[in-house]
C-alpha cells in the first residue's frame, strides 16, 4: 500500500480482497555474528511496538500470505518461514482502547459500526530466521517504524504479541534439532565452532561443544568434509557443510529423532 | 444443536454467535489394547467421512472451542488436546461441489448469497487422544454418523482433510518425546512392556525395548518404583508410573531434549 488513497481502499473495502477475522503475525529472527534480533514495526498511530504482520489474500495460502508479508518488511523472498502456533481469544485485541476518532477522520468513515477491521481475529503465527544485516527495512504508509530489537531487551508489545514471542522462540528451539534452521545463516562451508557459536546463540544457553555435533550428524543433516580451513599457525579445524537433499526433505517434512 | 429450528438458526445467524471464516478440525486418536484408531464422522447430505469439528464462540478461547468440539462427540471432557497447525488455501473446500438446492429446501433460504458459511475458512487443527473404549459417541441434527477406524484402514476424506490426518498424526508423533501423552492411556501403575507397547502403537514402528525407557527417563517424565507386579511363576517385571508435576509442566511448556 502505497498511496493514502489505496490505503483508504484497504480499510473500507478489504474484505473484498482479505479473508476477514483472520490475520498473520510474523516473529522474524535476525541472526548475525553471535546476536540474535527480532524484527518490531510500529503501527501509525499506535505509541508501542508489535510484530509484523497482515491479512490473507482470498487467492493465497497461508505460507504465500506469510512469504508476502516478510518480504515486504525485510526486502528478503522465500526465507525459512514456519508457522508455529494460531492465536484466539476474545480479549486478544482491545478495540476499546483504540483511538477511533482519528482513525475516522484519516479514512473519512462515518462509523466503524460493521467495518471488517473491527471485528474479532484469530491470527496465525509464523517465525522466519534470517541473517540481519542482509536485510533492507521498509516502512509504509500504515508501518511508521521498523527496526531489529536484540532478543534479550524487547520493549512490552502491543495486543498479546509478548505471547507470540514467547511461543514463536520456543518453536524455533525445538525445531533446531528437527528442521536444518541453519542453512542461510552459515558460509557453505563452516567449522564446528561456527555451528556451536549458532545454536548456542539461537538457545540462548551453552551447549558442551563435544557432544553438540552428535546429534546433528546423527540427523545426516550435517556432513563433515575431507577438508580444512587454516586459520593459523596449528590451527586447521575441519568443515562441514549442510546435506541439501536432506535439508530439501526435511523443509518438507522435517525429522524425527527416535 | 438438537432441533431443527436451532439448526436454522445457526445456518441463518450463525455469524453473530461464531467468529465467520474460521474453523477447528480435530483428529481424535483412541487408544486401546495395542490398536490406533481415528474418529470420523459423517455430516448430514454427505456421502463421505470428514474429521469432527465446529466453529468457535466470540466468547471462546481457541482451546475451549477445540474442547467443546470433542467432548460433543465423545462424551470425554478435557482430554489432552495439542493444536499442530492451521490450514489455509483458497481451493480447500469446493463449495462448487455442495448439493445447494437440497441445504436451501432444508433452511427455507432463498439463496446462499452472502451467507456466512458459504464464504473461504481457515481451520485450525488440534489433535486429542483418548482410550476409545471409555468414549460414548454421540451424532446429532447435523452430523448423521460418528465411528472409530482403525488408522490402517481409513477411507477417503472431504475436503483437505486426508491432509490434516497426515499432518496430525506426525504432529502426535513429533510430540511423544516432548509432552507426557501417555498418562491417560495406561493404567496409574504400568510395567515397562506396557508403556513400550503403547508407543509402538502410536508411532507405528518396532521400538527396541533396551534402549526405549532410556529417553523417557532422561525427560524426567517417568519414574522406576520400589514396586513389582507378579505376573506369574518367576516374572515380576519393575512398575513405573509418571511423574505428576513434571506432566503439569510439560502439558504447559512442552519439555526439550537436549
């Protein structure tokens, strides 16, 4: 949405276009040289931060509404997107709270009585992970700001999005050792330090270094290479890189520890 | 919905009782004695099985919908209930195929026009699992048949929802090493071949018994008794129960091997 026009469009005629009562919230983590971030916006008109997100177009499926909705915010396609978790409950967003009186003055409605913006929505929360500092931020004429938070001091959100963070962390941690989350955050070729530092990172805890590869080379997610890297007098540690068939299969499928 | 009236009513003025464009579809899993079965149902001027489910309250939270939902069919309060993952995609029910002339006889209405179950719905999937022997099915005015079919054998199913089984039993299987499932399927005092069997059952797969309890006990999920159970002449195999207070806490967060 480009245009004040359009945007006035979206809010009386969206439902048109949009599934109403429906709505994508995306937790989009930035990984970068051991920091982990989460992307916030702020809504015109609102004082505090909360995720991105956005509705569902009628000819899309949910992962194409995701992908949209983080490619507009981070300039970045078809990142590792998961969904995690759909929230619904009838207090989750406060319309009372809402300062209507200007939003009727900037869309020039009458009343809200009937507007499909202001009924009840269930939404659907994906997290994506990406490297940080290859992203190019964008606002737009209903996102007023949009910046990557460290992870360890996030400012309170708004509506129930704190709960959405938590559950869309805890996702991604449990999924570490069951989808190849890793792929676009390494070189091709990495060192063992390299993967340990991630997911020590992504955990937000220490994980002993030598029982950490075990069980992602237990997955055949992880192949050790007849190579090494020198990085210094005695010092040539081996690479690894990712397996792509597995990591194709596993995108589709994920794995299964047993 | 007992009367006809009530199902008038619901088609005619659902919306104002039940959030539009939004559903839950649950895959009921029952167990019992070695064998997995699902619950189907057959709506009324269907002709084939679909999975149980409904629409949720403006008053409801996402999981007192879904527990609603079962407890209709299966006479079970609060079972252990996991939502997996939301279905969304333009094509996912073929409205074109309904038999609409017999629904507008059945309703009086003189056309579908705007009403709002004829419009796209995102469904929200939530898995339960249960002893099937202690259910009591229960059909209704809108739903003409309810059984249990063993997993091996299930027929086709409307709309996505082969889709939504597939997905709902890797989701169950996923969670066997993350949340305490067994509790209501075994007895409160259980030998270790029963619990082995029952996750064989549920994964569909041989499991080598030397190395099962291993993982189960590094969760801290199961606890070795001081007890025995005489089962005959020299066999006394160890009881083994759950722990209480780790499943509250696992039902709530889920627990990580790591």
């Amino acid at each position: 949405m480009q245009t004040e026009e359009e945007f006035k469009d979206f809010i009386l005629n969206g439902h048109l276009h949009y599934i109403p009562n429906v709505s994508i919230d995306c937790a989009i983590f930035g990984y970068h040289e051991y920091q982990l971030k989460l992307l916030l916006i702020r809504h015109r008109n609102l004082d505090s931060w909360s995720l991105p997100g956005g509705h569902i177009k009628r000819t899309e499926k949910l992962l194409e509404a995701a992908n949209r909705n983080v490619k507009v915010r981070t300039g970045v396609d078809n990142l590792f997107l998961q969904q995690f978790k759909t929230f619904g409950d009838p207090g989750r967003i406060p319309f009372e709270k809402f300062d209507k009186k200007k939003w009727l003055e900037i869309t020039g409605l009458a009343s809200w009585e009937g507007n499909w913006l202001m009924d009840q929505t269930i939404s659907v929360g994906f997290y994506a992970i990406t490297d940080f500092s290859e992203t190019i931020l964008q606002t737009d004429i209903s996102t007023g700001a949009c910046a990557w938070f460290d992870i360890g001091s996030l400012p309170p959100l708004e509506f129930d999005h704190d709960e959405i963070v938590r559950d869309a962390l805890y996702a991604m941690r449990l999924h570490l050792y069951h989808y190849p989350i890793g792929l676009n955050l390494l070189p091709e070729k990495f060192t063992l330090s390299e993967i340990h530092a991630l997911y020590e990172t992504l955990l937000g805890k220490k994980l002993d270094i030598s029982n950490f590869p075990k069980k992602l080379i237990a997955l055949k997610l992880l192949k050790k290479l007849d190579e090494k890297r020198s990085i210094g007098a005695h010092r040539s540690p081996h690479l690894y890189s990712f397996d792509r068939e597995k990591y194709e299969l596993a995108l589709k499928e994920g794995l299964v520890l047993s």
